[in-house]
C-alpha cells in the first residue's frame, strides 16, 4: 500500500482535528480513526466513522434513559448472555463506516452481505488507477483436489514464476489499452471511449474502493463467514484486520463474539446424539452415527 | 411528559459528560442529545447518538480520504444533485439512535418501516407503567365523510366528554386488572399471573418504549411518509418533532429533502400531459383528462 | 375459530378452481392451499401461495438451465450440505405466502421478523371483529420464579376463573365502548368517532389478520426462534403448525432444517473445550469450567 | 446468445411439463417461462418462477379469504390508487425468479439493489466459460463532454476497429492465461492454480449468471431506474427486457407503474411554484426561477 503524499496529508489532517461531543466514546476506537491499516499488496481498511460503545448495548438492551450505576462486569454479563441467546437487536445499535481499498474479486464476494450501505468509487464518472493484486509467492497456490472451492500445496519454481509473469503482464497490457481506449487526441480527431465502456477491460485484480457502513450484528455476521479459515484468503485478511479493530471498539462484545460464535462449534442432533453416546463409553463409528461420510469426515475434524 | 427525578438526572448526567473525538460532530445536534423532546401527552423523542454530518455526506458521494478542500456551498450543490437524482447511498451514510415513547397504536404504525433497527422495552419481561394516551379535545375527530382512513369535525360538548370518559376509565380500569392478575400474595396463596399473558388485557393506548436507529435515507423516507398532512396526527407529531432535529443536525440535507420530497410533488404521464397542455393554453376538464375522478380531485388540489 | 358461511365458500370457490402451470409443483403444498388451519381460540394459518420446492433449491444452487438428470438422492444430500455449511442463498429461492389471524400482542412480537412482507388488515380504514384471545384453562401459567420472561405452574380454582372473567369482561366492556364510540346517530347529531382514534380502546387480545409473505431461509429463522421451547406459548402455536406445512412443502429442506437447527446445538469454544476433556476422562464441574452460572446450568441442560 | 442443444432440450423439456396449480396463474407468465430472451451478444433472461398475478395484488390489500366479487375494472383501479398513493406492500405480495446470464461489469452494478436474493454461479467451485460482451457498432460510443458518467457521439472508422480489436485481444488472451494457468499437466509436474485465484485474470466483461428473485415493488425500483433513458445501455436493455416480461404477468399493475413512475416526473417545491407562476401567465426565467443552473437545465429539458 503506498499512499500518495496527499493522502497522507488528509489523513494527518483528520487525526489532528479533534472536538467536543457528549456521545458515547471508544478509546479504542479513536485510536484508530482515519489511519490506513494496509492488507494485501495495495489494499487498506480505513475507519471513518463509529457510532456506541460496550455500554451503549446495554443501554440499548435495558431502554434506559441513562447510564445506570451497573458496573462494568454487569455488563459483560449481560453482554455474553445476549450473544448466547441470540439476542441480536442491541447489537444493531453500534454501528460503524469503514474506507475499504480492495480487488475487484473480493468486492464481489464481499458485496453478496446486503445488509450494509455501500457506496462505491464509480468506474463510470471517474478513471480507475493503474493498481493490481499479485499475490505473494506464499499465496500462490494450486486447486485443492478435495474441495471444489479450496486451495493446496503451494506452486513451485518455474510455475509459480510464469504464474506471476501472466497476472503481472496481462494486468499492464489491459491498463494499457484501458488507458488508450479513453484518451482522447485533438490532433487526430480520436474521441476517447466512454469510461463506462472502457473499463470493461479491466481485469478482477485491479483495485477499487468504497465506503462500507454496517451494523455490529451484522459485522459479526460478515467477520464469522469471513474469518473463517474456510473462506478464501483474500477476503479473510481484510475480516480478520476488521476482528483487530473491533476487539478496541468494543472489547466485551468481541470477547463473546470470540467465544460463542468464532471460537463455537454448531451441532446437528446427529452429532449431539453421538457425542452423547461417547460421553457414554459407546465407540460411535460412521456407520452407526447416522452420518454421511463427508458430515463424518467435518465432525471427526473437530472432535477425533 | 413528566420525567421522575430518576430519570432528569440521567439525561442531566449524560449532557455534563463531555469528550474528546475524532470524529465529524454536528453542532446542532450536539445541542440535542439526551434532552426529552415532549410529543402528546406523555411521550417523547431523545437523540441518544448520531454519525456524520453534512460533510460527512459528501465525503461518502466522492470516496474520498480526507476533507478535502471544498467549499460548503459545493457540498449544498452536491447534496441538492444527491438529492435531485435518487443517488440515496450517500444519504445511508449517516444514521441517528432515538429513544422514543409512544402509544401502543402508534408504534405499530410506526414499525411497518422495516429497515431500522429496534430495541423494545419488553412487557413479557418487565412490567409497564400506568400512562395512556388520551386525546385532548382538539383532536377528538368524526370519522371523516370522505376519506375512509381520516378525520372530520371535531367532536363537541356531550359527546367528547363521554369519549374522553370512556377512554380514561377503560385505561384505568385495565391496568388495574393488569396489576391485580400480576401480583401474587403470600397469604392467599395466589400466585400472580405471568406477565406475558397479564400484557394482553393492555389498551392499544398504553405507552411503550424502545430505541430506534435508522439511516439518514431511510429517516427521510420515514419523514416524508408520516410528516404528511394525511398521516395520523398521532404518528405526525413525531414525524414533526424528528424534522425539525434533523434540520439541526444537517441543514443542507434537509433543506434538499424540504424542497424535493416535503415540498414536492410527482406526477403521473397523464398530469404532466395535462399540465403542458394548460401551459399551451387549452381549457382541460376531468372528461378530457383522461384521469379518473378521484384522480383529478387529488390533481386539482394542487393545480386549481 | 369460527368461519363465517361467506368464507368458507370463497375457500372452497378457491381450492376446486384448479388450472395448469409449468411452474414447479409441490403437491404436498397444493394439498394444504387455501384451507384454514386453526390455532388457539379463534386464530388461523392459511397458505395463499407458494414458490419453488426442494429441487428449485438445488436447481437454484447450481444456477442450472434445466432439472438436470440428477436422483433425489442427490438433491437431498446438497440440501444437507447447504445447510450444514450455512450456505443460505438457494433456500432464499423458495417463497411463501401466509394468511395469518392473531391477537394483537403476537402480532408485536412476530413483526420484529424484519425480513418478510406484510400487509395487515388497517383498524384506521375498517372496524375490527369483536374476537378476543382468551387461554384456555392449561394455558393460564403464573410468573416463573426463575425466568423474567417464562411461566411457571399454571393458576388453579378462584384464581383462574378470576382472570379469565378479567380477560373477557374487560374484553367485552373495550368492545362495546369502542362500538358505541363509533356509532353515529343521526337523531341525537351524535358524529362517531375516528375509527384511527376509536381503536386505541381495543386490548391487545384481540384479535387482527395479515398476509405475510417470507422466503424460506428466513422462515427457517423465524421458526427455529419461535418453535424453540422458550418461545411464548402463544407464538409458538403458529410457528408449530407452519413447521407441519413447511414440512409438507420442501420435505428433503425441512429434514434437513430438523436436523441442523431445531434438533442442533451452538457449542460455545469453552463448551467444547468442557465436553473434549470430558471425552477425555475428566470430571468437569462449573468451578473448573471457566463458565458463569448461568451458562453452566444451561450446558448441564443439556449435557448432564 | 448460443444456447448448447443441451440446454435447448432442457428448456424444452421444462416447457413441455404441464401440472395442476390451485395457486394463482398469470397466462401472460405462463407463455414467458424457461424460454430464453436474448439480450446483448450472449446474455439471456429467462423466468423461472412466478408468484401472484394482478388480482393477488388486490386481495392482499383486501386481507380477504377469497377472490371476493370484485370486477377486473374494480381491481384496475384499485391498482392505480395503490401506486399512486405509495401503498407499496400489496405490490410486495408478487414475486419473480429470473435466470440471468450477463456481463461482470453489469452485475456489479445490478447487485447494488439489495433487495433481492441473488445466487451466482461461483468462479471459486467452476470454471468459467469463453463468452465476452463485445459491444456492437452503434453503441461503441464517445465520453460524453457535458456528462460525466455518459455517453457522447459514436466512434467511427478506424477507432471503432481498433478499440473492438483491443477487446477482443485482451478477452481472448486473458482467457487462455486462465486456462493455461488452471490446468495441470500430470507428465511436467505443473499442479494447476486454484480457480479461486486464477478468475482474477479475467476482464469485467466476461459473462456470469445468476439466480435472481425479487418481489414486484422493488423490481419496479430497480425498473424504474434502470429502464431509464440516462441508466447505461447494458444494463438499460435488461431493464426493458422484464418490462415487456413484467406487461405480459401484471398488466394492471404494470400500467399504473408505466403511468406514475416510468413515465411520472418529480417536481420539487421549486419547481411547483414556477409552474405555478407560468400557468398564471408569468414568464420565468433561470434567473427568477430561484434554481440553480443545472436544475433549471433539467427543468426546461421537461417543460420548456
């Protein structure tokens, strides 16, 4: 991520301008305000706004007119047992607005989560910037052969090499004719191709950008699927970037979120009754759980 | 409205609690947090949070990293543009938290605008204060003659104070049954009926409470439904109430929203046919409208 | 519930006009259409329409051009995938439209289910029927001692017929001055009242009518929150019978939905880590669990 | 658009698979379903679902049990007054699946619509095929010199040539780097890339497809805005695609969205009152009119 001088300069600006408000307010949070957290080779997380705080849940939970004397450990009580009887509507009161650069593949994973406003850098009012995801040599894998949607090993040598050249070589070339296409020329009488035409060139690597505001709900949501070592590399860095910055916002929350969903395990009645006929002394096979091979095959990885 | 002494040096607390932030803060509406604005009777609206600004806004509408440089008066240009062209995503961008109590026939007209979030003072868990709403005498309307979903004249002399007899005295009786069927009693051995099933003798004039977060796209289009002269005055005086706070909190938006939604008006294929034909000059009836009689009646309303 | 002779005419006018479709059909659906299924007193489900079916799930999954030549066999095994991976996209496929009478404090409750369309009957434009919820004798529980929002052992002799002689007069007594206050009389110049303003009079048992229309990912939701054994008793009679109708619909989706939802468990990561070193040997009290009370009575519910 | 004889004879096959409904049928949808609509150079829309028809409308704003006695000309206007009135969940009561095929640079901007349920077809889990939007002649068109995001005069001649040449070059090779970079070659030892990774070579107008299901009101949003003469042509050609659907499954309803939205004008509070003046008899210029410059262009585009 290499942010031009002025950018730079924006955002030091917006750090350096503070002020007064009577809301609730996140130490955590404001320490992160504005600053450019870098994923990927040319990707940031920016936050640009936030709204509540651990203990605007409560509020929110208790429709209370204030504060309350409650201590800070009633709260996170009451917090835990929210996110453990899937209370989910206090959470919806915090809500953050996040600046998000990211390759356009990733937009489109990222986009399929609705229940967030977005707004979007438009490739057909402005000039897209010659900007590319490579991946790094580390992330260079090959098709997995048991999972249609996973990775494997990691590509070697020449491979790996002549991968890195096409990705690199046909991303210039098409930023090349992408820039081409919309230059006009007075000498020649060339016109320029609309931009919403010319960017249909571009390659899913390139970069764009948008600001992206969601609920705490529904971020929790998005960070579960996401951060989930299941979910493609690309968008799981940006999600567990996002984890880092949630767990200062706000710190109770995070911490149950952690425990019941992120660090939590759901089972199907099958798999409750096996675990129960183990606990038992019973020695449950596939046959005799009930289980197809492949539900076998995801409950064995986590219970043996 | 009146607040317990509990609850004035709550709000007082929260207004004295003032910090430092990064943020984008709105002036105007810092002037409004936590204070009870009074609506009816016994209720009431409370900013409890706000995110953005009218910069804010624009911010959003160009993606940008920082402030930028621009004037106040292009922002004004931009969001009457915003405005102007249905681009809504950048109004989504700022979202407000109230607290608010209502009647019960209120807050469920009021819960038919699905996308905002919700929390409810809940009366399967808590028990509900003895506070009804009861018209005063200006707003004591006939059924319309007219309008199947509207009020006529205002009811006069005997029969006002009979409603208004009715009214008082169900409340008062049902909520003393209420606390009855509640209470259990050691002696007697009664048991106190659950109050999840004790809710249900409650008038549809009964206050309730909850907080209430919503996007500033979506206010807007709460505003311009239940701010009009034909939605129920009971539901209208929030609408009201929330119009002139949100005018503090961002004037140039809600200047846009006055002029192209309050104060604007859509017309059919039809009506703008009409219309160009009296700019021509012609003489149009209903007969040579093309439009339906009820049609006309609504067009005639606003054209002569 | 009782039908009025109109109504089951236009019921069975509904269920004998049979015409042809090439639409996907599911003929344990069509067998449930239009008829009225009652819950509690005087309340009804009826299935007005419906979209898709378990193969438009699969179809829908795999984006296809056609029903593939693929066995049943297959299809229920991608439902089960699907939804053990939580892959909600192709259940979002299917539809359903339900004609639902309710009293009005489950209506409040249903509606926080933000995600359906709604359309009720309006008390503002029409005069609602003199219909009241009223619990039958093995329904009238008291206050849980243990759980703010449960019931506890139900209410037996005096203290029973007295609610039930509260609920209905208060009932009636509402009924009548809401009637009464509306009743123009032309002799005395009486005018009627407003029928938005009457209503408020009204308890919430009485009863109100809706159609609601969900897709089937999220009737899933809904149902597994309100078929849960926690949810109030008055809900869950809804959510009951429209898991018999689901079931008839899309069998393979709704076994499938049995198995990972409303037969599942959420394991929080300490849970799991409490049931692996149980697996293992060791003897686990709440002391050396690392939960709070209260979720150590909760897992003990169900793990001994 | 060339369809494999394999999907004609699955189309066929599903067109020629009549079943008895007592659901609502819509002849107009009956004559549309399956079929494939050709849009753009291989995109297609074809109707797989169907829910309600004009008359489902009508008795869901009714909340009836029954088709009721209404007449087709009760039920048309009972539409118009729907529409014109904003009352939009009876509209909600209709729903439509579609099968879409279309190029990456349309469905990014179709999924900013977000109420709707989308299932594509996954570039992760498959492979995509070789099929490219290259736009015809008459649309390669100019940057437009007043208008940001639009179009200006068509490029002709040798610039035509060589922009349609760039495209398919670029698409072309793109499209055998991915293939080249996926397959794996068991006697060198090359493992293949994971699909996940190589799709991110391929230009935005490459063709996906997807699944997609919408209720009527916001189909007619989404119509309304990109029907529009000022949407992009790529997109605007879908839009007018389901328009024609859209006649032939509701026309009443149709009608009134062709009469108030799609051929309807806004007007602010501004422009009112010059309509106002200019109706009695006042000329009003830019100047007099208290609009800025663009608004009074768009103003005088409409009413001179």
């Amino acid at each position: 991520m290499a942010l031009t001088p002025e950018q730079i300069a924006e955002i030091e600006a917006q750090r350096a301008n503070s002020a007064q408000t009577l809301r609730a307010v996140s130490p955590g949070m404001e320490g992160r305000l504005y600053t450019a957290h870098p994923v990927l080779d040319h990707g940031l997380i920016r936050v640009i706004d936030y709204m509540g705080d651990d203990e605007a849940i409560c509020q929110a939970a208790r429709v209370s007119y204030g504060k309350g004397t409650k201590a800070v450990s009633d709260d996170r009580g009451l917090i835990r047992y929210l996110m453990r009887h899937w209370h989910s509507t206090p959470f919806e009161m915090c809500e953050v607005k996040f600046h998000v650069k990211l390759p356009v593949f990733v937009a489109r994973q990222w986009i399929r989560h609705r229940t967030a406003n977005v707004n979007e850098y438009s490739a057909r009012y402005s000039i897209l910037d010659r900007e590319f995801y490579i991946p790094s040599a580390d992330q260079l894998a090959a098709q997995s052969k048991q999972n249609n949607q996973g990775r494997g090993e990691v590509l070697q040598g020449e491979e790996a090499a002549r991968v890195l050249d096409l990705l690199r070589e046909d991303a210039m070339r098409s930023y090349d004719h992408y820039e081409d296409m919309l230059t006009p020329d007075t000498d020649t009488g060339k016109l320029g191709l609309a931009r919403e035409l010319a960017r249909m060139n571009l390659p899913a690597n390139i970069y764009t950008q948008w600001y992206w505001k969601i609920d705490l709900h529904n971020l929790f949501h998005f960070l579960r699927l996401r951060a989930d070592p299941h979910a493609q590399y690309e968008i799981r860095v940006y999600a567990e970037t996002m984890c880092d910055i949630v767990k200062d916002w706000v710190p109770s929350a995070y911490e149950a979120f952690e425990d019941y969903r992120l660090g939590g395990v759901n089972l199907s009645g099958k798999a409750v009754e096996v675990l129960k006929r183990r606990l038992a002394g019973e020695d449950v096979t596939q046959e005799t759980s009930g289980m197809s091979k492949g539900e076998w095959r995801e409950f064995a990885g986590v219970w043996g």
